[in-house]
C-alpha cells in the first residue's frame, strides 16, 4: 500500500461516525504503508488493517491526489484489486478507488 494523501472533505457527521464502527475492529498500531507517509498529517491517524474500500473523487494524481473528496465505502470491490490511479493531468473529475483508510481522531467532533 503506497500513501498518495489524505481526504478531508466529502464526509457527512453520519458517515464519519459510521466509518469509525466499521474501523474500530481493524484497528491496529502500526502504518500499513510500504514507505513511511509524511509525518505532518499522520500525528492524528489511528492506523487500519486495510480491508475496506472507498471512492475518492479529485481532479488530477500527479503522485498525490489533487483535491479528494470522500465519496463513499464500496462493500463489493475486493482491496486486493486496488491499484493506484494513472496519471493522467487531462481528465478532471475523475474517481479513485482507495484500500486502507486512516481515521481521524476528531471523527465524531462536533464543529461550529
């Protein structure tokens, strides 16, 4: 499993909440990543087996996702068949399928 960044928008109150059930049991201490993922946007994650799956929406990869958005767990793609992203710059809008996911402690914070 490669980093390629992080999504930060797209997820309702309810779907953050319902994600983090379903992350619970999948809990574990370490990084599943292949080469260690910056540090910066890390000091919150809580780590998971990465079993699930979701769809990411954003406009370009060029090694990283160009602004993701959450769209949603897909219960029938299996996470092995994940693979990264083409680079391809001339297709905006495109979706992204995504094994593995790295919850935020503030999931289930109220905002203002």
């Amino acid at each position: 499993m490669v980093y390629v960044g992080h999504v930060g928008t797209g997820f309702t109150m309810a779907a953050r909440r319902a994600l983090l059930e379903q992350s619970k049991a999948l809990a574990t201490p370490d990084s599943p990543f292949e080469r260690s993922a910056p540090s910066w946007p890390m000091t919150a994650a809580r780590w998971v087996r990465p079993q699930l799956v979701g769809t990411v929406e954003y406009r370009e990869f060029v090694g990283a996702l160009r602004h993701p958005s959450w769209r949603g767990l897909r219960a029938e793609i299996d996470p092995t068949e994940v693979r990264l992203p083409t680079r391809d710059v001339n297709s905006p809008g495109r979706k992204a399928v995504m094994a593995g996911l790295a919850v935020p402690r503030r999931a289930c914070r109220r905002t203002r």
